[in-house]
C-alpha cells in the first residue's frame, strides 16, 4: 500500500552513540563550571587579600611618614621615663622581638629596627612621635607663648584648652652650633604638661619673645594623671593568629600593629592576614658625603636619635604575603632554587634582605607552597618629620 509508511523507531546502538555523546557534553561543561567556580573563588579571595592590604599598608605606611614628628631632640639630666614594660612580649618564643629591648632612656628615636628578630625571621619595627596615639588629640599642636596658649594659624587641631588633655611642650630655636633645639621642658622631673585655663608657669616661656611648641600625647580620659614617656609608640610585627583565617598556609601569620599606651599596657590591631615576612631597610648616608650606606638593625647604640635625624634618607618596608587560597593548578614560578623568593631589594646585598631558598620555603610553608601566589608588597617613604 503506498499511501501508508512503516513507522520506525531508534536502533539500541543509537540511543547508546547519544547518551554517550550527551554524558561527553556534560562531563564537559561540569569541568568547565568547576573552573570557573574555582577561578571565582581564587579571584574573590586575591580581591579580598588586596583590598585588605591596600588598607592595613596604608595606615602602616601612615604612620611611617608620622615617626619623629614632636619628638625632643634632647631630653634634661634627671628626667626618666617608661614606654614598654618588661614583661610585656609581643611574639611569644621571639626574645629579640621583646618591646622594652627598643625603649629609649634619653631622646628617643623616631625608628628602631630589630633585624630578624621575629616570626619566620622577619624584622620587628617601632615607630615614634606623639601622632602615633589613637586619639584626635595626638595629631594636634599649638604654640605657648609668653602669654599663653594659641592656636596655629590656618590649622584648626583638637586641642581645646580647658580639657586637661595630655601634651608636652618643646622648646624650639638654632644652637649656638648652629643646629636646630628641640628640648624637652620639664618641671622638676615632670614633662606632664596639662591643657588647662591656667597652664602650669614652670613650662611657659621665660622671656616675652620666645615661643614653645605644645604637642598632644594623651586624652584625659585614657586613664593615669601623667604620662608615661613624652611621645607615643607603634610596633610592627608578624605572629600566629590563634584564630587565623583556614585559607591561609599553616606557615604565614598576621602583620599586627599594636600602640604601647601611656599606662603601660597596650592595643593591637590586625593589618594583614598571611602574612609570612617582613624585613625593614633604612637607607642611610652614614659619613655624609652624599651616598647612601644600609642599615637594617637599630636595636643597638650604634645608631643614635642624632644619627636618624641627620643621616636617614628613606625606610623602605618589604612584606611577603599569601595572595589568594590554595590553588591545585597553580605553581609558583621558581628560576633559581637558591633564590625562590628574596624579600627586599634584590640590587642590594643579600644580608639587607630575607632570601627564601625553594627547600626552606617547603620546610617553613609545607611541600605544597608553590600552589600558593606569594606577593611582594613594598612601603617606599621619605621622612619628612625627624
């Protein structure tokens, strides 16, 4: 019958040919989603990792350019004082990373180093000026004249007289050498100076021309009548976070800022997580014939406040960190094993620095270390307040 047509169906072997090729087909985008997935994942956490650094360096960087602002100079015979006590310890197991091995007993310096004194060998940097406090008022200052307190022209600054706010009080001029004073003024032993209606006469001016600096150190509500030392304090340094985050290595740690307080104890603030190194370089023209020597250590006398003020030209600061989590498919790139990663400058010598060879980053960060992206972040700063 030709009007009519044999119906036919679909043969086994041609049902099994197109679940195959639909199971290819999803096999397929399932590989490509997970990656994607993956990637996003990867990208999420470097953003996150940036943003983080971007904002925790910052503030570091911040308090670079601060160190030495409405520091004295010189410091009178007699007068003693306190910034860290000497059980405190910032990073257990770390004896050279310990805060009071950086106090100053005469006029302080604006930066000390401790060279591989901390966690994974990294560097421990103190940071100081009166800014350096977490109160509006230690980022101010005003004059005191012969008559009183002002305030300095075209800056409007936190401090209110009749607060009782903390400060202390500089005497400023040219020495008969010729180099600039910066003497702290005291009463008797007292370098307290008290933001009241009726400043305390012992640290006014003596004569109707002369005028004082007035720095702001403390609030009056941050607890203790007097100060403890005439400035204020940041360390920076690297240790295990108890509660880190799971992302990072089992070998980083976390950059912390912490702020000694005029009472003896101390803030800390977390900056940046997986952070694994940290070396501080101070680029210093040390006989002052115009080139620039290295320095890296300055817990010790030999670097003096007068040789910081005079020969420092930049502190730069190298911090390696985890960028982003684990990544399976990811290797880190390795030219030389000796020299996997070198944190610091690499035109310089290798003692300025903190160079990781391929072995000791597998000892220190696991087998695993180059599924990681490690990150160089770099702090380049002029001081401009010593």
């Amino acid at each position: 019958m030709s009007g009519l047509r044999t119906a036919r169906g679909y043969t086994l072997v041609e049902l099994i040919v197109v679940m195959l090729i639909f199971a290819v087909v999803m096999s397929l985008i399932s590989i490509s989603f997970s990656n994607i997935v993956r990637s996003a994942g990867q990208l999420g956490r470097r953003v996150e990792t940036d943003i983080g650094g971007l904002i925790g360096l910052e503030l570091m960087r911040g308090d670079l350019e601060l160190g030495g602002f409405g520091l004295p100079y010189t410091v009178p015979p007699g007068v003693a004082y306190t910034e860290a006590r000497d059980d405190l310890l910032f990073v257990p197991g770390y004896p050279g990373a310990k805060p009071s091995t950086y106090n100053d007993a005469g006029p302080p310096a604006a930066f000390r180093v401790g060279s591989n004194a901390g966690f994974n060998g990294s560097d421990y940097l103190v940071v100081k000026g009166t800014p350096l406090g977490d109160r509006s008022v230690c980022r101010s200052w005003c004059y005191l004249n012969f008559s009183g307190v002002t305030r300095p022209s075209r800056v409007e600054p936190e401090l209110k007289i009749g607060d009782r706010d903390r400060a202390v009080v500089l005497r400023t001029g040219v020495g008969a050498d010729g180099r600039p004073v910066r003497d702290l003024v005291v009463s008797g032993s007292n370098f307290t100076f008290f933001l009241d209606n009726k400043p305390d006469q012992d640290f006014a001016p003596k004569q109707r021309s002369d005028s004082y600096l007035v720095y702001g150190v403390a609030g009056k509500t941050d607890g203790g009548a007097w100060l403890n030392f005439p400035f204020n304090r940041s360390d920076y340094y690297i240790n295990r976070k108890p509660d880190g985050s799971q992302l990072c290595n089992r070998g980083t740690g976390t950059l912390y800022k912490t702020t000694v307080d005029q009472q003896g104890g101390s803030v800390k603030y977390p900056l940046l997580d997986c952070a694994a190194d940290m070396q501080v370089v101070l680029y210093m023209d040390s006989n002052l014939d115009g080139a620039v020597d290295y320095h890296t250590d300055t817990a010790g006398a030999d670097v003096s406040a007068d040789d910081l003020r005079e020969q420092l030209k930049e502190i730069r600061v190298y911090i390696m960190a985890q960028e982003g989590k684990r990544d399976p498919g990811y290797q880190y790139p390795v030219r030389d094993a000796e020299r996997a990663i070198v944190v610091g400058d690499p035109e310089l010598d290798d003692y300025l620095a903190h160079v990781w060879t391929a072995r000791g980053m597998s000892a220190t960060f696991g087998p695993d270390w180059r599924n990681y992206r490690w990150k160089l972040y770099t702090i380049v700063v002029r001081p401009k307040n010593l």
